[in-house]
C-alpha cells in the first residue's frame, strides 16, 4: 500500500510505464503468497508460487530503484522500501528453503 500511496506523485507520463509496473509487481507479492499459501497440501506447487512471489519483490525493488534513479522517490523513501523487500525476500527465500515447516502434513 505505501507504494501505491507513493507512486501517486509520480509524473502523469510514467502512468503506464514505471507507475503501472510497480503498481503490478507490488500487489503480485501479496497475491502468489496467498495462492501459495493455499496450495500447502502440495510441496512442490507451494515453492512455485512462493518462487512467483520471490520473482514479484525483486521486480518491484527494481521498480523502486527506478524511481529513485529518476527521482520519483526521494533517495530515503526508496532506500526504506528497498529494505522492506529484503525482509520480504528473505522471509521468502526461508520458506522456499524449508517447506516443510509449512506444508500441510501428507
């Protein structure tokens, strides 16, 4: 949410480009995790789409970096957001790692 909230700001020119990418690959995080989520009872199809989520943060991270770069957002807003991607990612990539301590038992 406060991406979208940022991305408010940005030129109207970036509507469908940089806005509407980051404004896509933000909310994708959010939605594969709750499809993988749902798809616990199955290991493999749970770290796919864990791995779709992974794949999302880093994108939008690169869409910060972006922003940043053409000073959309300020150099601190975007370093904060970038950090709470690398929570995300890491949390991910712990979940990926050891399914097991989330899937359904068979």
């Amino acid at each position: 949410m406060r991406l979208f909230e940022v991305s408010k700001k940005f030129p109207k020119e970036e509507t469908y480009s940089l806005t509407d990418q980051m404004r896509r690959s933000s909310p994708s995080v959010c939605a594969n995790l709750a499809e993988a989520w749902r798809k616990r009872r199955y290991p493999a199809a749970f770290v796919a789409k864990l791995g779709d989520s992974e794949a999302e943060a880093a994108e939008t991270q690169t869409w910060i970096q972006f922003a940043v770069k053409c000073e959309y957002l300020s150099r601190e807003i975007g370093e904060d957001l970038f950090r709470e991607y690398n929570a995300i990612l890491g949390m991910l990539v712990a979940m990926i790692t050891k399914p097991e301590d989330w899937v359904l038992p068979q």
